[in-house]
C-alpha cells in the first residue's frame, strides 16, 4: 500500500493555506502563523499569539524540569494538545486551512550520547480533529534516527524567505535558545548553508525574572532592568568557556545544558557576587550577545553582511542593543536588523517554519539539511495525523 497524496489540492500545483504552530524552550507562549504556500514560495496571511495559562506553563515547566511523573507527562501531552487545538479554532475563525505543521512543546532534548532522545509534548490528534485537516507532527525524530541533531530544521524556511543571491544573511531566532542560520549565497551557484544554535537566547532571562519576582513577572519586557545594571565581566569571562561554544556544529542545545542545572550554577555565582537584579539581567543579556558572536566567530565560514534578528528576544531593547554592539564589534560594517523590518513579525519566523516543513513533508520533500542537522541523508520531517479518511487516499 503507498499513499499518493492527502491533499487534491498539493498535486493539482494549487496553493495551500497552511497553520504551523509553535511553543519555543522559553515555555512562555504558542505562535500560530498562518501562511500560503505554493510552488517554492511561502507568504504570511496572519500570525497570532496566545499566552500559556499559568497552571498549564507551570506543568510544561515541571516537565521539562523532569519533576513529574509518567501518568501526569501523559496527561499534559493531552491536555497541551487539547490547549494548541482549542486556540487554532478560535485564533482561525472562519479561515479555511488545509494542513498543519505542530511543532509542540518540547519537553526533552538531548541529541548527542550513547542513547539520544527528543520528545515535543502537543498530541496532534485534537487539532485533527477539531479542525479536520491532517496535521504534521513530530518533525525531528527523524533526523534523530538518520544520525542527525533533530536541529536546527527552520533553515529550510530560512533559505526559501530570506536567501539573496550575491548576499550573506544570517537568520538568528532568540527563542530560549538561540539558533543561527548562515546563508551565504556570493560565489556559488547555491547558497552555502550553516545553521546551529549559539546557545541561551531567552531562557535564563526569563527564569531570572521569575525568580526575583516569584512568579509575578515572566520577562524583563523591554529590556527595562538589563539596561539599568552593569555586566559583571568576571562571571562572564567564566560562563564564555563553556565547552558548548567552543563546540564545532553541527551542533543543538536545549534546557538540558542552559535551563535549570545551568541557572542554578550560575544564580548561586551571582548572589555570592551581591549583583542586584539589574546587574543581574545585564548579565544574562551579554551572555547572550556574547555567546551568540563568539559563535559567529569561531564557526562561520565567513562575515555575514546582513544579520536578521527574529523570536521573542528581538523585541527586548536591551539584548538587540547589546548584540548589535558585539557585532559591531567584530565587523563594524554589519547591518543588524529586526525581522518585522521585512515584513514577518518577530514572533511569526517559527511559526511559519512548520507550515513550510509540513507543505514539504505532504509534497514528498526533505526537511532537514544534512549538513547542518549532522544527518547521514535527507529525510522525510514529520508524522501524519488524520481524523479521518481523507479523499486524496489512493491504493
């Protein structure tokens, strides 16, 4: 038995009005971007964001944290399934849509080590259902069991939206981690394509503020208190040698290495420092800036001309500011920018990454780049829900 096509539509050639959704490491919220896809080419129709109740995030958290039991992990793998396909209802109106690419939640991700493992919470069999499209899920494993990190897999949506001939473009989300792709397309037929994450992007902000605030506050928003304290370069200077940067790609990381055992390790370091919590945040954010060019340093090919910040730190001042300046530091003719500048809201980049990569697992295509995720081959991303039989099954 093979199965042709789901979609009338995907083998007529026509456009396809495709969801994809997604809830970064940060734990914070889920982005829904709603974009048209068609013959190589993506466009953002709409892109919205729901914010994770707060019993809901607390679960997500235990988990991640490892502090749950087996009967609760399943019963939050339903209930977060239930949350993703109760907002697309709402979120989508009277929008038609024909597929969607879940990312979920994830909870577990340790690529590398004698028994490598992912897991995205989000039971796509609610979204199925509620919406009665298929829906492409669990993207990474794949690339996991062909020898490959399970990441970074948005560099395909980098190239197809923002790779320009005679041009090298870094595409940096800052989600909880931060993730890079360089595309440098100048003296090649085709783009010449890195992508790996740098390290922490959101993550330890936000679990400071939670900290100091307990509970009230879940983000410096804005950079407020990163712009009112000062770095403390010796606890920098420390955490800069993390073996993690210094790490050829291809390579990813997770709260694994920069959550919990991370932020413990580096919260007692700071209180023994008797920082406040404006030197604390100022710290955090140039880690990130720091790590994030440290990286481009050591393992890019070559300078970036353009670089294109997106995710939810690109709306925070000071860690722009502060990556800017890092930059600027290395190659004082690089032009930094924010990705709302050329028309995708910040928080839309991901999002719309797995309405592309589910576009390409129903077409039959790839979605990893091995080169990047570190896979023996290209392989198919994504497993297919349907809550019922669908009119494009042929025998």
């Amino acid at each position: 038995m093979r199965l042709l096509t789901y979609l009338p539509e995907l083998a007529a050639g026509r456009s396809l009005p495709v969801l994809g959704i997604m809830s970064g490491t940060s734990i914070d919220s889920v982005d829904y971007a709603l974009c048209t896809v068609a013959h190589d080419q993506l466009r953002l129709r709409r892109h919205w964001q729901v914010r994770f109740p707060l019993r809901l995030q607390r679960q997500l958290h235990a988990a991640a944290a490892g502090r749950i039991s087996s009967a609760h992990l399943a019963q939050l793998h339903h209930e977060l399934g239930r949350f993703y396909a109760r907002e697309a209802a709402h979120g989508l109106g009277r929008s038609r849509v024909a597929l969607v690419g879940l990312h979920g939640q994830t909870i577990y991700h340790q690529p590398t080590g004698p028994q490598p493992a992912t897991f995205q919470a989000g039971e796509p069999a609610y979204l199925a259902e509620a919406l009665r499209v298929p829906v492409v899920s669990n993207f990474r494993a794949a690339d996991l069991a062909a020898g490959g990190q399970g990441a970074p897999l948005a560099t395909a949506f980098h190239c197809a939206v923002f790779a320009r001939r005679g041009a090298h473009v870094c595409v940096n989300n800052l989600g909880g981690i931060s993730n890079v792709t360089s595309i440098d397309w100048r003296r090649c037929r085709q783009p010449q394509v890195r992508a790996f994450d740098t390290g922490p992007g959101n993550m330890l902000l936000d679990m400071a503020v939670r900290h100091l605030t307990g509970g009230r506050q879940q983000m410096d928003r804005d950079g407020a208190w990163a712009r009112r304290g000062t770095p403390c370069e010796r606890l920098l200077t420390r955490w800069l040698r993390h073996p993690y940067f210094h790490l050829p790609p291809p390579k990813s990381t997770g709260r694994e290495l920069f959550g919990e055992p991370f932020f413990k390790r580096a919260w007692a370091e700071l209180r023994r420092a008797r920082l406040d919590r404006f030197d604390i945040l100022a710290t955090f954010t140039a880690l990130t800036a720091r790590s994030l060019a440290l990286n481009y340093r050591l393992h890019l090919p070559a300078l970036p001309q353009t670089v294109i910040l997106a995710g939810g730190g690109a709306a925070n001042l000071a860690l722009v500011s502060a990556i800017r300046q890092e930059l600027h530091r290395l190659w004082p003719s690089i032009t930094v920018v924010t990705s709302d500048v050329l028309g995708w809201p910040v928080q839309s980049l991901e999002a719309a990454a797995f309405a592309w990569l589910a576009w390409l697992r129903m077409a039959g295509r790839p979605g990893n780049l091995p080169q990047t995720t570190g896979a023996r081959h290209p392989t198919l991303c994504g497993q297919i829900t349907a809550a019922y039989p669908v009119g494009g099954w042929r025998m």
